[in-house]
C-alpha cells in the first residue's frame, strides 16, 4: 500500500532576543522606512552567541512532538533543513536526535537547499513513507542566519533573523489526505547570485551571505509562481482551491507579486515576515506554526507551500492538512 506523509503536529521557537530597524539603524546606514519599504520587515529574531541552530530545532521538535501527541522515542526518523549547521559534521539532526534522548535507530541527516530546504525536506520524508516507513518522521527547518551575516552590509543584514519550524509527520493511506504532491527544482548557475562567499574546501571558512538583490527579485517571482501553478496543474485544481499559501518569507515585494500572478488575495496568504524577517529554512515551518496555533489553519484545508532560496533551489508542496 502506498503511503502519504500527513502532518500530526507543529511547532516553532524564536530567540528570545528581538532587534528592530531602530536598532539596525545605529550599526549601519539605514532606517525603519528605508528597510520596511523595501522589504517589509520591522522586526526580527536573533540567537545568542552560545545558541546553535540544534538549540532552536529542539525547542520547535519538543512542541511539535507534543502537539502530535508523539513520543521521540517512537520517531523513524529527523531530517533537518538547514544551511547554518552547528558543525561540518555530524549532522544537525543527529545531534537534535542525541538532545532529544533518542536512543534507537531512528535515522537522522540534513538537507541544505537554502530557503527552499524544508519543502525538499518534506518531499523527501514523503517518500519514505512512500516506500513504506510507518513511523512517525520529524521535519525540521532551523538556521542561526546571524551567523553568516556581515553586519556592516546594509543590504543583506536587514533582512534575515534566527529560528526553527518542526511538524511530526505520519502515515496515511487516504490519497485525499496529506502531502498530495510535491514539486522541486534547482540551477546552478545562477549560484552567484545568492551565496556565501566561503565554505571548507574552497576558502576553508563560513565566509559571509552576498545576494544580488534585484536578479534574486526577478528570479524569485517566475520561480515560486511557476512552481505554484505546477502543483495546481498536477492535481487539477486552481487557485480558488487553495485555502492557504504558505510562502517562503523572503520579501512582502515578491509574496505579493506571487500572489497577484496566481490572483490570490492576500487575505489568503500566511505572512510572518514583520516581525520575523527572513528565516531561510525555518520561514515556512515558522509561518505554518503561527497560523495554526493562532487557528487560521484548520484541519481538512488544503494548503500550498512555496520557496526559493540560493542555488538557485526552488519548489512547492500542496497539502491537505
């Protein structure tokens, strides 16, 4: 019997520090209108300096393992999507498994596809299930962004925050229920554009995030709402169908532009970026926490969840949640 992956519960976490446009106005040339205009951002998370990006997935797994009703010890498996590791190696998800006291073989790695690395993550819990797992996976999106950001550029430090996104994922045999389809891509060569200038066997250093800001615009809107209609058009629905997006929180700019070429109303759209900034990898898991937990999203809703991120990555996962 073939198996869908459906989501059993949810979970976020936030640094507990908040550091506002005012305040990024006094390290670098800039202001609240300058970068809300722009992006849409007034707010965002940041961690501590002895926080790790395990750190926060394990206080988003914890909720979302709770939410499930999901002991950890019951977990086939933890993939986590990050591009900020605590370390080269072992994995973030191993680990997540070792804090979280799980002492089976209940296997754990990472996915780095950028932003778009909890929608390349779900889509490949989804095919363990379709290859016959039957326990539950955790999922999770988490990044320390902070940490490779050069605080002196005012055109990338504004953007991004810290925090980590976690839903448990379980087996369902109903086609109708859960992850119904997903759909990802990648191009490498316009890895450029978006990237750190570093890495351990190139400069043998994290080196920092550079981004060509008006390309990764262009490129963001064809990609994500190319991507959207693909997971319409492959399950025969439309626009109207969908109860939610749940987009990647990049930029107000490009949501709404995805939205407006998939004539979605924003009422529609889940957006955290305010008080959130750019996440990366947690921004969707973030997002779906938040309209879940507030009950905006309810059970039986179908869901479309969107992103790009360096690469160039890009995809989409529809849901029914």
């Amino acid at each position: 019997m073939v198996l869908n992956a459906r989501i059993l519960g949810t979970g976020s976490y936030l640094p507990e520090k908040m550091v506002s446009n005012t305040d990024l106005s006094k390290i670098v040339d800039t202001d609240d209108e300058w970068i809300f205009s722009r992006s849409g951002i007034r707010n965002r998370h940041i961690a501590a300096e002895s926080q790790t990006t395990s750190d926060m997935a394990l206080q988003a797994a914890i909720k979302a393992l709770e939410a499930a009703e999901v002991q950890p010890a019951s977990l086939g498996g933890i993939i986590v999507a990050t591009t900020t590791p605590d370390l080269t190696f072992p994995s973030t998800a191993a680990l997540v498994q070792a804090k979280l006291g799980i002492e089976t073989t209940c296997l754990a790695f990472d996915i780095q596809a950028v932003c778009s690395g909890f929608v390349y993550a779900l889509a490949t819990a989804n095919g363990f299930f379709k290859a016959g797992a039957d326990k539950p996976f955790l999922v999770i999106g988490a990044e320390k962004m902070s940490s490779i950001l050069n605080w002196d550029d005012r055109t990338t430090c504004v953007l991004f925050g810290d925090g980590a996104g976690a839903v448990v994922l379980g087996p369902t045999s109903d086609n109708s229920d859960g992850i119904l389809s997903t759909h990802l891509h990648a191009d490498g060569r316009y890895s450029e554009m978006l990237q750190t200038a570093g890495g351990p066997s190139s400069s043998g250093d994290v080196g920092h995030l550079t981004m060509q800001g008006r390309e990764v615009f262009k490129f963001a809107v064809d990609a994500m709402s190319g991507a959207v209609k693909e997971a319409l058009q492959a399950n025969n629905l439309s626009a109207d169908d969908i109860d939610w997006m749940v987009p990647h929180q990049a930029n107000i700019r490009i949501i709404e532009a995805t939205a407006k070429k998939l004539d979605m109303p924003m009422s529609r759209v889940v957006t955290t970026l305010e008080n959130q900034g750019n996440t990366s990898a947690a921004s969707i898991p973030l997002a779906l926490d938040h309209a879940v937990r507030s009950q905006d999203i309810q059970r039986g809703q179908t869901l479309l969840l969107e992103a790009m991120g360096g690469g160039f990555t890009w995809g989409a996962a529809l849901i029914r949640y």
